[in-house]
C-alpha cells in the first residue's frame, strides 16, 4: 500500500503533538530524568524483541551502529532534552513558538539527507516543501507575526526548539539509514536502550537519580502515557514508515505536527483561529496531499 507509509509518518506526528501537552505536566522534574525514566520503560518494553533479534545485531556494520549510536544520543537524549526543557519556558513564549521552531527539522534533515543518502531532491519536491513551510508558519503565528517576549527566557526557549530541531532532523536521517540494516521494531528497541543507558551518565553526575523517588504519582501517570502513545509506541510507528520512504519526504510529513497541535488547542484550549491560520492549514495540507506524487522518483541516487 502506497500511502500507509506516509500515513504512519503522519499518525507519528499526530501522536506527537500530544507530547507537549502530556510532556508539561513534568515541567518540575529534572529533564535528564525524564528522558533516562522514558527510555528506560520503553526498553523493558521492546527488550523480548532485541533478545528475539540478536543474531541480526551481531551482522551490523560499524556504519550501523554509527546510526545507531546518533539516534540514541541525539534524537533520544539531546532532542528530548532541548524539547522537554523547551517546554518549561511556555510561560515565557507560546507554546506554537515552540512547536514550529523545532518543525525547523527538515532543513537539516533534508541537507543531511542529500549529503549522507544522496537522495535527489527534484524541483517539484524542494516547491512543496516551500509551500509546507509558508503553511507551517501561518498556522503556528496568528496574523503572521511571532510573539516573542520576557526577557532572555523566550530567547532561551527558541534556542533549545532549535537545538531540538537539529538532533531531531539529523536523526531522521541517521535512523534511515540504520532501517537499511534492521527492522523498524528492532531499531526503536534499539534506540530506547541505548538511550537510556546513555542518559545515566549526565543523570547520575548531575545527582538526580534519587530525584525519581519525589516524582508524584500524577508524574508517573504522565511518563506512562508518554512512553504508550507520544514515545514508545510513536517511535516505532514512525520507523515503519521511515523505513519504506524517503527520509527527506518523512520530514516533511512530519509537518503534520503543527496542524494537528492547532487543532488540539482549539479543543483543549479553546483557542479560535485566524483566517491566515486557516490558510496555512489549506497550503499544509496540499502539499501533503501531492507530495506521495513525488516519490516516482527514485529514492536514493
């Protein structure tokens, strides 16, 4: 099926824009902790499935746990890091800031892509992901113009949206090239115990693990829901679509994000719509809509 692929980048995506949501209710823990406590269920959770596949563990090139090793420490600590710390200033920048500086990914995913993958990128693709991100952008800032305010602490949240974008974007294409050599449930399994055996280090120097014993009971319900819908299982959705496409097109299907976070501000927050966000919503949209179309060319050069 042509279109399951990409569906499963976008229902990725969706599952995401739960995440800032769920994720700011653990805006007091230390973040170092959070990600280390995500991972780390997660890992307990697909771990049957890295003992299952181990002899086609032992068959990965040094290329492969190169990849494997990027999407551990930079799409698993660093992005979740930067994102998770992100949140904390929402009091200082609006949440839509947030969102669409980390959907900054693509820029980085597609350059990364074309260097590393050599994937072509054709002139009908790079028009689509123009008009994606015209729409991204108008969805994100009502009346086009970006609230940035306090002092320092709104900088400081856009740099880490950024920092967030660049290991997430660059991740995409690290993952995709370890998928090459494994399986989607192989390489999230992969990813959750890596990173988690790699976020003790900066925990335990930091002296934060006994800060899990004060995590509340809410807390714990939010890192559980976290790791069976935005994390965990999120990731796993995500690499089976990741692994049949091109990951500079995954990039941009990812844009879904935004839209589907403006749509759950309307419900939750109540919030209305400009009539330039309801365009952005249309541009987004379409060029979701004719980007499978580009894929007639051959995925990587």
């Amino acid at each position: 099926m042509r279109f399951l692929p990409p569906l499963a980048v976008i229902g990725a995506a969706i599952l995401w824009s739960f995440d800032g949501f769920l994720r700011q209710s653990l805006y007091a823990a230390p973040s170092f902790l959070v990600v280390t406590l995500e991972h780390a269920i997660g890992a307990i959770i697909f771990l049957p499935i890295i003992i299952a596949k181990r002899k086609e563990i032992f068959s990965f090139t040094q290329q492969t746990w190169g990849s494997v090793l990027w999407i551990s420490l930079f799409g698993g600590i660093l992005g979740t890091f930067f994102y998770t710390k992100a949140l904390s200033y929402v009091g200082y920048i609006d949440l839509s800031v947030v969102v669409l500086l980390q959907k900054l990914q693509p820029f980085f995913a597609i350059l990364l892509a074309v260097i590393v993958l050599r994937e072509k990128i054709t002139p009908k693709f790079a028009g689509l992901v123009l008009v994606a991100f015209i729409g991204g952008y108008m969805i994100t800032f009502k009346d086009l113009v970006p609230n940035f305010q306090a002092e320092g602490a709104n900088l400081i949240a856009a740099l880490l949206a950024v920092g967030a974008a660049f290991c997430w974007g660059t991740s995409t294409v690290f993952g995709k090239h370890a998928l090459q050599s494994g399986s989607f449930f192989l390489i999230t399994g992969l990813r959750l115990l890596l990173t988690s055996v790699l976020a003790l280090v900066p925990l335990m120097l930091l002296g934060q693990v006994e800060a899990a014993t004060a995590l509340t009971s809410d807390q714990w319900i939010a890192l559980l829901l976290i790791v069976f819908s935005t994390g965990s299982v999120a990731l796993a959705i995500y690499y089976y679509g990741l692994k049949r496409i091109p990951a500079s097109h995954a990039t941009l299907y990812e844009l879904g994000w935004p839209l589907s976070a403006l749509v759950l501000d309307r419900v939750i927050n109540k919030t209305v719509l400009s009539p330039t966000q309801y365009l952005g919503i249309v541009l987004l949209l379409a060029a979701l809509v004719f980007l499978p179309r580009t894929q007639k060319q051959p995925q990587t050069a």
